[in-house]
C-alpha cells in the first residue's frame, strides 16, 4: 500500500494564497514562504495528510512560465526558505508534491533568451517547437515558435529532444535531492509526450520510494495516462463536473455513471476536487450552498484521493472574471477564520477524521446499494454513504444484516428482517459504520449549512378570477392556478413550488393547466 492511497489533500497557489506581487522582477525583497506555517499548522489540525503546492519556481507573472526550474520564486523567497518549508511539513506528517511545469516555459528562460541572442548559433535552437528563424511573433523576436493554447507568453518545449527531456528528469532528481518531495503534478498532462511520460515514470521508481506521478488531465480516456508505464494518477475532472450538476440538477445518476465508468477500468485512485486554482469555487457552482454538506460528503467517501482547495474548507467563495483568474486565487488571512465557528469548515474536519480512521473509504470495493436523482446510496466495504440533495427527507431502505451507527450525527439504527432503515434530512448525508465493531467513537457533529433563500420563498403568483379563461391569463395567474390545482391533491413543497416558479412560457403553462382533470 503506497501513501498517496491514503492521501486526504490540501491544495496551495501559494502566489495567490501569500499575496505575492503580480509580476516578478527576480530581486528577493520577501520571504513570504514563512507565512505559510500557520496554515501547515492549520492543514495538520484539521485532518489533513498530503499538500500540492505551487507554482514555486521562479517565474515572471502567475507562476506557469518558468524561468529557472532551479530556484524558488523571488516573490516567495529562497531555496533555503523551500527546503525548511518541505521539512516542516513532513514533522507533521504531510507528504507534499510540487507543480511540474514541464510542457512549456517562459520567454525569460535561458534557453529561450539565448536563441534570441544567438538565432541560428544557439544549442538550444531545437529546444523548443516549430523555431522558424524566418517567421516572427508579437513580440518582434525575428522569428516564430509554437506556443501553448496560442499563449506566446509559454513556449513550448520540445519534448521529443533528449537533451530537454534529460535537462527535465535531472530538475525532478534536483528537487528530490534539494528539497526531499514526494512527487508531481504534472501541469498539461494531457499534452505531454507519452515517451517523456514513461521516462518520468522509470525516474520515480529511481528517486525516491512511492514516488507519485499525478497529471493534470481534462478530458479523454484516463487508462490512456493512468498505467505501469506512465502515471500513478490523473485530475478526475469527469466526476468534478459530476459533482456540481448531480446537486444543481437533482441527478445522482450522473455521478454513479462516472464512478462505475471510471472503476470499469480500473481506476480507483484519481485525483478528485470540488474547486482549484482553474475553476469556481464549489459555493459559488452551487445552486444550494446546503449542498456542501452532502457534496464533500462524496468527495471524502467516493472511489479516488479527496483534495480541498485552500479557503474552501471555510466554504468561501470565487467565480471567473473576463481575463482574469485572480478571483480564484485570492489572499486570505488564516486568521480571519480559526476564531470563528465555521459550519463548512467543522463538516470537513470531521470528514477527515472519519477518511482517517475508516480504511474502507480508501481500499473498500465500491457497491451501489439505492440511487434516484435525489438519493444515493453505496457502500465502501462494510462503510455505508448515503446523500440528499433534495429539500425533503428522504428515507432508504437496504438489505443490510447488522445494525449501524451514524459517524456524523452519531445515531444508531437496527435491522429489521434484513432491512436497514433510515432517514437523511434534506441537503445532507451520513457515513455509517457497523455498531459494535472496533471502530472510533466519533464525536457527533451538529452542522447545519443555511440554503440560500431563494426568490421562490415569497413566490406568490397573481391570483385569476374563478371564470377567467386560460387562454386570457397572464403568466403569473397561470401560475397560481396551478399551485392551487397541486394543492389540491396534496401538500406542495419547495421544489414543486420551484419548477412552477422557474417555468415562465406561456405555451407550456397552458398545457400543465389543462392537464389537471
């Protein structure tokens, strides 16, 4: 059994995090890098075993084109600075990997710049894609290069060239050496040259025991990255979609569809995230934000290795702004937080806890037990999950021969005739652990994530008069006419109220009005 197979993830932009200048100019004027002690402390209180961090090395604007893969970001300080950071973070047991930028550089990296000076002379002219001495680029360079996503900003490198791909693999055994890490995210993974990635592979078996290779990987077939011969894991972005739209949809079955794709082909260890430094944050996707709760729930008890992105245990939130992803990667003062009594955050430490302790929610088989759009249930060797995303409660019923108990709520339930039965509350989940095994006694948690108030909770449609034709209604008097004729063959509740406020089209109206008998 490898480490990261038990990994429970904190992921750090430390730019953003520690408030880092936008541009670099190289000259040391801070060691912010000390700023992140506090939340090490932070990270390891709160269950937390494993750290992704970075960009580190030196750059000149958001970290991902590189300067000097040797040297620690001016703006965060000094190689010394990494090195007892790293050390740190192992006293208190957390493995840490560093973001590997390998698919492209920055215009200000030596190879590049000495193309610039040297044009045909230099020994690096092949160390980068499509150099054509006769083209150009905005930058007036007197000749063109490819670059990636079309950014000129990041030229890529030539990773079919051997002298690149050694000058890479002796940076990772500079990094092992130097700072003692535990493995890489692999920036643009899904670009990256297969024979650059199986060379990377054979170097981790070489550098360092349980060496992990993780790769950023958007879309495709993952078995293609994630095998003996190249990647240990990939970015589950598949099941992150899945994550937001089974709770903004009321579809369960999409997330199911994913986890049993994904185990299909047995890929059990994925890196799965609700938010990063690329994506909104979880609290601002949800439509809800009482669907945190059963959300992380997921995110902590599916097949895969669970990652929080820094602030989001606090449930704070951040969308995209045009050209910019700054709102993403925002500074944030620790103790802003660690005084308050944060319902998100006390949901997530006692998911740690619980990840922790229950070796099931990392090695146990996956089972599916119950699945509607809006209730789920599976289990995790003899661990139960079940999750809510509807307003309602909701009850299970599953073929189960022993008795349970709750390690959020700390209930108890008892079978009955091979049946276990229980309710979970609307927005909410529960782990359950067989009663009376060797297991820890977990501390209940109380946690209750406030819904949003909705436009639908003073939702009051214009009432028509009794003889008012349907056809002569306004959209408002439709409305209210179907309310009434809902409630008259038995209680309303917040989601049928919804679906009748967020239908707006006369047409349609008009026909679930006259569907009514």
């Amino acid at each position: 059994m490898a480490w990261y197979e038990e990994a429970i993830f904190y992921h750090i932009y430390p730019l953003g995090l520690l408030g880092a200048p936008k541009r670099n100019t190289y000259k040391l004027s801070d060691h912010r890098l000390n700023d992140l002690y506090p939340w090490i402390d932070h990270i390891a209180a709160t269950g937390f075993n494993a750290l992704y961090i970075g960009p580190l090395f030196e750059s000149v604007g958001h970290g991902y084109e590189t300067s000097d893969y040797y040297r620690l970001d001016s703006r965060l300080g000094d190689n010394e600075d990494l090195k007892r950071f790293v050390s740190y973070c192992h006293e208190k047991g957390i493995r840490v990997i560093f973001d590997a930028v390998f698919n492209h550089t920055g215009r200000d990296f030596f190879a590049f710049q000495d193309i610039k000076a040297n044009r045909e002379n230099s020994p690096y002219l092949y160390w980068y894609v499509n150099v054509d001495l006769n083209g150009n680029n905005n930058h007036n360079d007197g000749f063109s290069y490819e670059a990636w996503g079309g950014y000129d900003i990041l030229p890529k490198l030539n990773l079919y060239n051997d002298e690149v791909k050694n000058y890479l693999y002796d940076v990772v055994r500079f990094w092992v050496n130097e700072f003692d890490i535990d493995g890489l995210r692999l920036d643009a993974a899904d670009v990256l040259n297969f024979d650059f990635l199986k060379g990377l592979r054979n170097l981790s078996n070489e550098v360092k025991e349980d060496f992990w290779l993780m790769g950023e990987v958007l879309h495709g077939e993952y078995s293609r990255w994630v095998n003996d011969e190249m990647l240990h894991s990939v970015t589950s972005y598949g099941l992150y979609k899945g994550f937001y739209s089974g709770h903004n949809d009321h579809n369960y079955f999409e997330i199911a569809h994913s986890v049993n794709r994904l185990l299909q082909n047995n890929l059990k260890y994925l890196y799965n995230f609700l938010d990063n430094h690329d994506v909104e944050r979880i609290s601002s996707i949800l439509k809800n934000k009482a669907d945190y709760f059963p959300v992380n729930v997921l995110l902590f008890t599916l097949p895969g290795i669970p990652s929080i992105y820094y602030g989001s245990e606090f449930g704070i939130e951040g969308k995209k702004q045009r050209y910019s992803d700054a709102s993403l990667r925002p500074a944030l003062d620790l103790n802003e937080f660690k005084d308050q009594e944060n319902e998100c955050y006390k949901l997530i430490k006692a998911l740690c806890k619980i990840r922790n302790q229950e070796k099931a929610l990392s090695y146990g088989d996956y089972r599916e037990l119950s699945l509607t759009t809006t209730q789920y249930a599976f289990a995790r060797g003899d661990v139960i999950i079940a999750v809510n995303n509807s307003d309602d409660e909701a009850y299970f019923d599953l073929m189960m021969g022993v008795d349970y108990k709750g390690c959020l709520s700390g209930k108890k339930v008892q079978t009955a005739d091979g049946h276990l039965r229980f309710s979970i509350p609307g927005h909410s989940g529960e782990i359950w652990v067989p009663e009376g095994a060797d297991r820890t006694d977990y501390e209940p948690v109380r946690i209750i994530i406030q819904q949003e108030k909705k436009e639908k909770d003073d939702f009051r449609p214009q009432k028509a008069s009794p003889d008012k034709p349907y056809e002569e209604m306004s959209i408002e008097e439709l409305q209210a006419e179907i309310l009434s004729k809902m409630a008259a063959n038995g209680p309303l509740n917040d989601r049928m109220i919804n679906d009748v406020r967020e239908n707006v089209y006369r047409d349609s109206l008009l026909n679930w009005v006259r569907s009514f008998r």
